[in-house]
C-alpha cells in the first residue's frame, strides 16, 4: 500500500533547489522526491556497508599492492644522481 510523506517548514532556498532540479530533470518535485526516496531506500545505510566491508575477505596485502603500483609507475629514478 502506498504511503504518503509531507515535509514541513522546508526554507525557500532548499525549496528553489529541489523545484530546479525537479526542473532539470523534467519531472514534478513530488516525482523528484520519490525517486530520491526510492533511491535512498534501496542502499544500505553507512553502518551496513561498514560491516559489510569489515567481513569481507582482504583480497591482495601490502607487497602485492606494493608491487602492483611499481610495476604501474615504472622504474623509480636513480637516487644517486
């Protein structure tokens, strides 16, 4: 069942932005919103993602991402010039 959300004392200026965004896209401010909620629903929250992250396996140590980035920047410079 669809539920209705109402925002209040919204100031003018956040107001302008969302009707020139809204504007932009081609699309009603209510539309705007409901695609930015919608949006904002479908993605887990900064703490979820964080564990997420924490559980996931390291994929490569330190000298593998070492060596990677040597090999991507070349030979570094003699030193003893």
């Amino acid at each position: 069942m669809p539920r209705t959300v109402q925002i209040r004392d919204l100031d003018d200026d956040v107001y302008a932005g969302l009707v020139r965004r809204a504007a932009e896209a081609g699309v009603s401010v209510p539309e705007l919103l409901r695609a930015e909620a919608t949006r904002l629903a479908s993605r887990p929250s900064i703490g979820e993602w964080l564990e997420r992250t924490r559980q996931r396996p390291a994929g490569a140590g330190r000298a593998e991402i070492l060596a990677a980035l040597d090999e991507h920047r070349g030979a570094w410079p003699d030193a003893g010039r």
